[in-house]
C-alpha cells in the first residue's frame, strides 16, 4: 500500500484516489484550434522518467490537486489543491 | 417463471435489525434528520445559529445536532430536528440538500468495535482525518465516533452489502477469539 497526501484530508490509501491525466495538458480553444493541436491534448503524452506532475482526484471528498512526485521510486514530493487557494501538504 | 429474488439476501428491517455479538453490537440508528450543506460554511452557520466546529474521520460528535466535515466546503449535518435553513441555493453563497433517506446511520459499540475498524480501512483511528469520507469496508463511508459508539454513515442502497461484510467480518472476529 502506499499512501498519497490529499491537500485537505491528509495521508490516505492509495485506492481512494483517482488519477485525473498530467497537469498542463490544457484544452484547446476555441472551434479554429488545428487539428494537430487536438491530437496533441488527447492522444500525445511526455511520460517522463523520474519528477512528474500529475492531476488526481480524492474520490472520497471531492478535492482535485496537483501530485508532484518521482515516477521511479514513487515517492511523492508535493499535492497542491486546485482551487485556486493553492493549499498544500 | 424463475423467482429471481431467491437469488438474493432478504433486506433487513433496519428498524430492528440487529448484530450482536459479546464482543460487539451494531445496529442502526433511525430518527435524525441529515442534509448536507456546500459553499460558504461559515456563513451556512451564522444562518442557521449553531458554532461552526466539524468533526473529521474518528473525531468526537456529541448531543443530538453536530456537523461532520466531508470535504473542504461540504459538511453533513445531523440533527434530532429539520434544517431551519430552506433547501436548494441561497445567494449568500450556499447550498442545502436534505439526505435523511439517501444514507442510513450505523452505530457500532463493544470491545470489539477497534477490531472491526481496523479491518474496515486503513486510515489510523488515532490520528484522524480532516474529511470524515472514509474508504470502510471497500465503500465511501461518513465515520467519526458519537460518545462511546463509532457512527457510520453509508449510502442506503449499499446497507444490505455494508450489513453483510459487517455479518461476515463480525464472526471473523469471533473465530479468532474463540
């Protein structure tokens, strides 16, 4: 088991959270967005080696936060609230 | 034509529904009113009249109205009486929404109750939690201790499973000490 930190409720089981897609990855937009510019926010990712920042979600209260951590040794560095507050553990 | 219902546990009369077992009893607990308040908690508070302090995961309620913390800006509130405050959206900034008939209360007490949380979920009831959603018993769960007893709040339309793991993990725990 591993534990994440959700930004309100603390360290919690792995299972309660949801992973929500890399952080930056943003919509295009508008209508007259290339379609190469679509491709690239649905099919194409950097799945990077080592420090990664992902978007998850802690099912059991709602709260969407940015997870910085390592993809390699799965320690996680940082969670930062998305609600514009930027609450952090 | 197939009974298809035989296939199926008969739903308990929560009414009076019952396990008990020496080392731990559960039952459920009918009567309170619950509804669940979003947005602008502090002043959600000044509206209704009552003092602002949550309880989280394992934190103590006590009397007859409280308020549990479920999210960031989510509480579920119990109380004996009706919220004074009408449903639906107010333009101060907050939400109310009755869910009396959507979650069903349990309430489990004994020497056996630590036992029976600590197969339920792997969150330290010592050391809490600001949310009282809880992952227990492999569903989402509203659980904070009331006096003596641990309260559990789940979806009503899983009861019947909640009630069966409850069963099944209950004479677990009595094989163990026997």
């Amino acid at each position: 088991m591993q534990l994440f930190h959700c930004p309100f409720c603390g360290a919690r089981d792995e299972t309660e959270f949801h992973f929500g897609g890399e952080a930056g990855n943003l919509r295009p937009d508008g209508a007259d967005a290339p379609a190469d510019r679509w491709a690239n926010y649905l099919y194409m990712r950097d799945n990077p080696k080592g420090a990664v920042r992902e978007v998850w979600v802690h099912m059991n209260c709602g709260e969407f936060f940015v997870m910085e951590r390592d993809s390699v040794s799965h320690q996680v560095l940082s969670s930062t609230s998305l609600d514009g507050a930027g609450h952090a553990q | 034509m197939r009974n298809l219902a035989e296939k199926w546990t008969a739903m308990p009369d929560w009414q009076t529904a019952v396990i008990d077992t020496p080392s731990f009893a559960i039952r459920s607990v009918s009567g309170l009113n619950q509804f669940l308040v979003s947005g602008d908690l502090a002043t959600w508070s000044k509206a209704w009249g009552i003092a602002l302090q949550p309880v989280g995961a394992f934190g103590q309620a006590m009397g007859d109205t409280y308020t549990v913390q479920v999210a960031r800006d989510r509480l579920l509130v119990v109380s004996a009486l009706p919220s004074t405050v009408a449903q639906g959206w107010h333009e101060q900034g907050f939400a109310v929404s009755t869910v009396s008939a959507g979650m069903l209360i349990f309430e489990i007490e004994g020497a056996a109750a630590a036992e029976l949380v600590a197969r339920a979920t792997t969150l330290d009831p010592g050391k809490g939690s600001a949310s009282a959603a809880i992952s227990f018993a492999g569903i989402n769960a509203v659980v904070y201790r009331h006096g003596e007893r641990i309260r559990i709040h789940v979806d009503r339309s899983l009861a019947a499973y909640f009630w069966s793991w409850v069963a099944t993990v209950g004479g677990n725990i009595a094989s163990a000490e026997a």
